[in-house]
C-alpha cells in the first residue's frame, strides 16, 4: 500500500512539475511546519542556488539563506536598497510575507529581468509559491510609457511652435496640426483632425493645395511657395509654405511648415509670381567685411606660375585642374569660374585617364590642362597629346609669398607723399604689423561695434539689431579675424563670442589686451556665451573682459551694453 502511494505520489509530483513546464512557471510547495514539499525543475531558471538545497524536506530558512548567499535581495523597498542588508532580518522578513495569506510582487532581478512572485496559504496550512517571468512584459510597459511621454513631449513642442505645421498621411487626411495653423482658421484641432483639405477650403484652393501635396508626396521633391493669407480676424499673413515628404515609400508622410515673413514683406506690393517684395533692401554675406590677404597672395602667385599674357583672358575654355590638394583646387576654380572659364578638378591619374575616356566619347575637347607636379603619375599626364599643358608648383611659392603680401601696398607707400603717414589701420584692406609700436595711435577707431561670431544666425541677428540701432559695425568669423579686424579699425566696443574656431574668444581677448599695453588704450571687451555658469563667467573675466551678455540676445540687451560702454564714455569725454 505505501508502494501505491509512493507510485501516486510520483506521478503527480510529475504532472505538476510538467504543468509547470508548460507554463514557464517556477513553484515551491511548503508544509504547515514550512518544509519544502515540491520545487519544479523551472525554479532553477529564477534562483541560482544549489538543487541539494531544494530536496523535499529543507526548511524554508534554510532555502531563503541560500537565496540570500546567491546575492538575491528581492522584496527590499526602494529607498532601503542603498543600505547593507542584514541577512537574518531578511530571513525574517521574507517569512513574516510567507505565512500571508496571499502575497504578491514583482521584483526586478538582474538587469534586464523581471520576476512576479505570488504565495498563497491555503486552509490546510500548506503554501504554493510561484515565479512567473514578466521581463518581456516590463519593457512594453516601459516602452509604452516611454511612447507616451515622446508624444506627449512632441505635441508639447509642436503647439509651442510660432510657425505653423501640417503633418498628413498617403491619403492627405490631417494627422496632425498646432495650435499656430489653428489660430490662422478659428478653428479647433478636432475640426481638422480627420479632415482633408476639401472639407477645410473652397474647391478651388483645395484642388490646388491637393495638387501639390500630390507632387511632393509622389516624386519625393521639396516644394516651396509664397502666400497671402487672410486670417478669420481679417489680418494679413504673408507664409513661405514648404512641404516634405518622410518616412518610407510605402508608409510616407508630408509634412508642411509655413513660416510668417509679414514683417519683412513690404504690404504696398502686390504678391505676383509667387514672389514677395520685401522690406529688407541690403544683402547679408556671411564675413562680407573680412578680407583674406594670404588666399588673394596665393592665388595669384599659382596664376602667376602658368598663366602669361596670351593666356590670360580664359572666359569660355574647357579647363582641366590636375592636383591631389584641395586647397589648390578651391583656390584655383574659384579664380577660373570668375574669369569664365568651363572648368573642373581630378585629384588622381585614375580620375584624370576616365576623365579624357568620358570627354573624347562625347565629343568634348579640352583647352589647356593644369598640371600640380606633386601629382602621381605626373610623367604621363604632363605627356597628354593634342592638349596643351601647364604646369604649376604650389609647394615652391614659399619664397615668394610674403612678396605677393607686401608688394600692392608697397606701391601705395611709393606714390604717397614723403611727409604723408600711411594711416594703414584706418584705410587699408589690410596690413602687416610686426611690432606693437607700427600700429598707428588711434584715440577713436572708424567703427563702433566689432562683432565676433561664427555662427551665420547670430551674425545676422547681431547685424539686423546694430543696423536698426544706426551702429556702424564690422562682423568677425573667428577670433584671429576679430584681432585682425581690432588692430585695423580700433573699434569703440567688441561683442566676444567665446565658442569659436581658429581661436576662442578668450585667447583672442588676452591678444589684444596685450597689445594695448604698447598702446595704452583699452577697448571694452564684453563677452556673449551660451553659458551662464559662474566659472565660465568669471574665466571672461580674468582674461579682461568687462562684461557678459548670454545668448540668445535681444535688441535691448545690446542698447543696453552699448549705452553701458559707448554712448556714456562718450559722454563723459566731452565733458
């Protein structure tokens, strides 16, 4: 009879533990005393502890302190994870849960895992305790929240926009808009949302706004138009109207950004041609104030080693560059495509040989081929038939570089009158100063603001304040530009940025306090950083800067510091 009991006992410890195969569930068994009775085979892929510990019989204190040993500390709450856990009164604690009647958590163990565990004491005494796997499901949660904070960040983002922007599926229907296309038609989202443009628009605009996301969305091309607007209120709004398309072709989106240019547009003209007419009259160039004497010099001493004065009118010849450097290439199609010539680079005798392969089968001949001598291969292309070739060598103008520097204005010097000095800081396009004491003494420079920025929007921006202030002002790319440019003009106030290339603005700004120690003037140096931390403030003063300003700057911002440093030393000098 025990036999048959031991038989049935087996079979369905067997089942169970099958079941719990099926399952991925791991699960302990404990008696009224807290004996182990059963511990699936599953329960080794949730604790790291020996099989012997687990053998029917083992006490439940002695299975949690080998947990514990295995360095397992499930069932700590958050804020007491930092501390050293007693092992005793972890024992204790995990008990105190066992004898619940149902207990239930989930507990992250290892990295990237994560355990349910559930404990349920039935009215015989006897307790079942399960592990389920739940890390799969963790990370969707996780990611689920993650998703929602993204779209909730970017709706957040897209309604704070100024501009407005459209953002439609393949079948042109709204999936999204901000609250700024909102405002343009009176309307709430939700009269958009949904919606195509024919339901919004009279069928004429609709047929032509239709036309075009079409195009953008079919060919995968950018579209731009200008339009006049009127808005609900009656205001006019005059939108540059760009459409994009994203995503993949089978799963693509357009998305259309309109930005309002009302300010600048001039209202008097009518809009034609899809063009506006703006306010603005002038041009701005990135650096248009800066010239670069050493590229001119060079330039023209690599003209100089090929072009005589039968060759100099190029306008309209097919010309070949040969050179591996870049810089030579820049320097010299630039001076070529400006005088008119047809012209083009190879850096390789590979690129040079299917150059002329692809030319002479489609019937395009060459006037005069450019040869760098530093070139490999340069035997077999200086022996190119039929085309004349000239060859240039960049690396031996060295000897003659400061020359082509100094000559121009040498022979202004010559002309000028013995008892005239040169006022070169004031007149010049640039000037060479080899010691402190050659710069001319200057009480008050020729400018008012010396701006030094690299960064072309906030060039712009510091040009459109200072010429709405009616300040007259020159724009530096990088720090070496921005001492050049003080030692020329002596500029009654310098914006520093200190973010630059070349060289920063604090080494830039320790440059010319050095100089005006020969000088003894100083120029208030007011710093503009993105960064407003007290150390970086206090580095732009210890290289002798007077003040700082942070980005982004406002027109008031800079009257201020211009009143601060202009307007009032003006002042007080005249009284």
């Amino acid at each position: 009879m025990n036999d048959g009991t031991s038989i049935d006992a087996d079979i369905q410890s067997g089942m169970f533990d099958a079941a719990c195969d099926l399952l991925g569930v791991g699960a302990f068994i404990y008696d009224r005393n807290d004996c182990l009775v059963f511990a699936s085979r599953q329960m080794h892929r949730f604790l790291p502890i020996s099989p012997d510990v687990l053998r029917p019989g083992a006490r439940l204190r002695d299975v949690l302190g080998a947990v514990f040993d295995a360095g397992i500390r499930y069932g700590i709450p958050a804020e007491q994870r930092h501390r050293v856990v007693n092992r005793e009164e972890w024992i204790s604690a995990r008990i105190s849960a066992h004898w619940r009647e149902q207990h239930e958590m989930v507990e992250r163990l290892g990295k990237d895992r994560w355990v349910r565990f559930r404990k349920r004491r039935l009215p015989n005494g006897y307790n079942i305790s399960t592990l389920t796997d739940v890390s799969e499901q963790r990370k969707q949660e996780e990611q689920w929240r993650a998703d929602l904070k993204r779209v909730a960040l970017t709706e957040h983002v897209l309604d704070t926009l100024p501009h407005p922007l459209i953002i439609k599926d393949r079948n042109l229907v709204y999936l999204a808009v901000n609250k700024a296309f909102c405002a343009i038609h009176g309307v709430e989202s939700e009269a958009i949302l949904g919606h195509t443009v024919w339901d919004l628009v009279d069928a004429e605009n609709a047929m032509r706004i239709d036309a075009s996301d079409r195009g953008v969305l079919e060919t995968g091309i950018p579209s731009r138009s200008e339009e006049h607007i009127v808005g609900t209120d009656g205001s006019h709004l005059y939108v540059v109207t760009r459409k994009y398309r994203i995503g993949t072709p089978d799963n693509s989106f357009l998305v259309t950004l309109m930005d309002d240019v009302t300010h600048i547009v001039d209202p008097k003209e009518e809009l034609a041609a899809n063009r506006f007419t703006l306010r603005v009259t002038t041009q701005f160039v990135k650096a248009e104030n800066c010239f670069d004497p050493a590229r001119e010099a060079e330039t023209r001493l690599l003209l100089q080693q090929w072009c005589q004065d039968d060759e100099a009118d190029v306008a309209g010849k097919r010309i070949l560059l040969v050179t591996p450097t870049r810089r030579t290439e820049e320097l010299l199609i630039g001076e070529l495509q400006a005088r008119g010539a047809d012209c083009c680079a190879v850096r390789s005798l590979a690129e040079f040989n299917t150059f002329l392969d692809v030319a002479n089968s489609c019937g395009v001949g060459l006037d005069l081929i450019l040869l760098d001598d530093t070139m490999d291969g340069f035997e077999a292309i200086a022996e190119a038939g039929g085309v004349p070739v000239r060859v240039i060598t960049p690396d031996r103008i060295g000897v003659d570089f400061f020359r082509a520097l100094v000559e121009p204005h040498a022979v202004v010097a010559e002309a000028m009158p013995i008892d005239v000095v040169a006022p070169s800081a004031l007149f010049d396009d640039w000037y060479i100063a080899t010691d402190a004491d050659s710069m001319s003494p200057i009480v008050e420079g020729d400018i008012e603001v010396l701006v030094a920025e690299d960064n072309q929007i906030n060039q712009f921006v510091f040009s459109q304040i200072l010429e709405g202030m009616g300040v007259s002002h020159r724009i530096a790319e990088n720090g070496e530009e921005a001492v050049a440019l003080w030692r020329k003009h002596q500029p009654r106030l310098v914006l520093m940025d200190i973010a630059m290339p070349v060289m920063n603005g604090l080494d830039a700004t320790l440059e010319i306090r050095e100089a005006e120690k020969a000088l003894q003037t100083r120029t208030p140096i007011v710093a503009v950083t993105a960064q407003a931390l007290n150390v970086d403030m206090q580095n732009c003063l210890d290289a002798g800067m007077d003040d700082y300003i942070t980005k982004p700057v406002s027109p008031d911002m800079i009257e201020s510091i211009y009143k601060r440093f202009v307007t009032q030393k003006r002042a007080q000098n005249a009284a």
